[in-house]
C-alpha cells in the first residue's frame, strides 16, 4: 500500500494548506482509515475538501479546538467557552451529570467539575453531520464520540515545551488571518494548557490524548464569519454546502 506523507513546508514546518493524514496508522478502524486516505489523496490533487469549517457548519468537538482564538466565561453553575471564529459558544453546566437520554447537539452535552486546580469537562451526544470530522485531516467520527478535557493554568517555563514544539512544528498564521489571531509571544505569565483524550469506539480501536498550549491574545478579536456565499466557498468546482433555511426561525 502506497502511503502518503504529510507534506512539509521547506522550512519544516506543517503544511496547512496540503493535509495528508496517516491513514495507516493502526488507532484507525479499516472504514476510518479509508475516509482519511481519500481525503489525503484530494489534498494532494491540491484540491479543498469540504470541512464544516470551509462550509460553514458547526464542527462539534474536538474539531472546535482548530479555532486560534478562545475564551471562557465562568457563572456560577456554569462556563461558557466562546470561539473567535463564527461566534461558536459551548455551554458547560458545572457539577451534574448527564442525563439518562442525551439528544445529539452540535457541540453535545457537556458537564464539568473541578478536581484541585484542573477543570475538567465531559461530553457526550455530538452530533454527526454533514461533514463530520475530528480534525483537519477528515478523520471521522460517529455518535458514539466521547471527549474529556482538562483544562489548567501552568507556568510559563512548563508551558515552554508545548510552545517550543508548535514553533517547530506548525504554521503561524499571518497576521490578521483570524480574529484574535496575534499571540503576545513576549508574555511569561501562566498559560491555559489543555489535555483533551478522545474515544470513539465506531472509529478509533483506542482512546488517544493531545495537548494544546494557549498564549494570551494581544489584540481584540476581530469579527470572522463564514460568509453565506456558495460561490466564494466553492469546493472542487462546486457551489459549497453553507446550510441555508427554508423558512424563518421566527
């Protein structure tokens, strides 16, 4: 079998705008790994796959976490996780659990609790639609998707690693590609890191884990929405899928 490689800026660094996943891997069932090999392959051709990103549809989580920009709010009985991008909000209601019946929501049932210094969230019931994804490279998922993250505050020399890793690894935005997209790299304060572990039994023969380290933001967000244009988000030729309504809401 013919493997495809991740493709690789000359500098090193991921190549955002060419992704080929390992579809080799052996985490992914049989019927996973094909998904990710033919979106590999559509990536090669130098074409765009459809994501909810790029069709303007709720991603769900984990797929939310591609998002530059993040902030939560914090009540009393509950924290609000806002995303720069499309104005996507998580509501997470603190200290209960799910209920005996969960219906499927785009970013599913959350609950949290605190253990110490950790906030730690649990969701269930994520929707699959359209096009359903756990990350970028297309890996799918089904409604069986089960995400815990972990959420704490660290200091700047603990958090140094995951930033120094990142710099290595990936792409940094151009300035003004997304809300909220200028991190203040000169910062040494704490750190939002979060450790989020993934389990999907339709798809995955083993749970994973992956860490993102977040910097503090040194500019207000800019407003970023996914036009409602089919043309200008048009994938392979084709009018994109934005979902559209057939009547008013009210």
């Amino acid at each position: 079998m013919e493997r495809l490689r991740p493709a690789r800026c000359p500098s090193g660094v991921s190549n955002s705008s060419e992704l080929v996943g390992d579809f080799t891997n052996p985490i992914l069932k049989p019927e996973a790994a094909e998904v990710v090999k033919q979106h590999g392959e559509f990536s090669r051709k130098k074409l765009v796959y459809p994501t909810p990103a790029n069709q303007c549809w709720p991603g769900g989580v984990p797929f939310v976490f591609w998002n530059i920009g993040m902030q939560m709010v914090q009540q009393k009985d509950k924290i609000a996780i806002l995303y720069a991008n499309d104005y996507a909000v998580r509501h997470v209601y603190m200290n209960r659990t799910h209920p005996e019946h969960v219906t499927p929501s785009w970013y599913g049932d959350s609950v949290g609790h605190y253990e110490g210094d950790t906030l730690v969230i649990d969701t269930v019931g994520i929707k699959v639609g359209p096009f359903a994804m756990v990350d970028m490279y297309g890996s799918p998922h089904t409604e069986a998707l089960h995400v815990v993250e972990r959420y704490r505050l660290i200091d700047y020399e603990a958090a140094k690693e995951g930033l120094d890793r990142d710099a290595r690894e990936n792409m940094r935005p151009a300035r003004g590609a997304d809300a909220g997209s200028a991190p203040d790299y000169s910062y040494r304060g704490k750190h939002l890191q979060l450790q989020f572990t993934v389990q999907d039994e339709g798809v995955f023969t083993m749970p994973w884990s992956a860490t993102i380290t977040y910097r503090r933001g040194k500019e207000e967000w800019r407003e970023v929405v996914c036009p409602e244009n089919k043309q200008e988000l048009a994938i392979a030729g084709r009018g994109a899928a934005v979902p559209t309504a057939n009547r008013p809401d009210f």
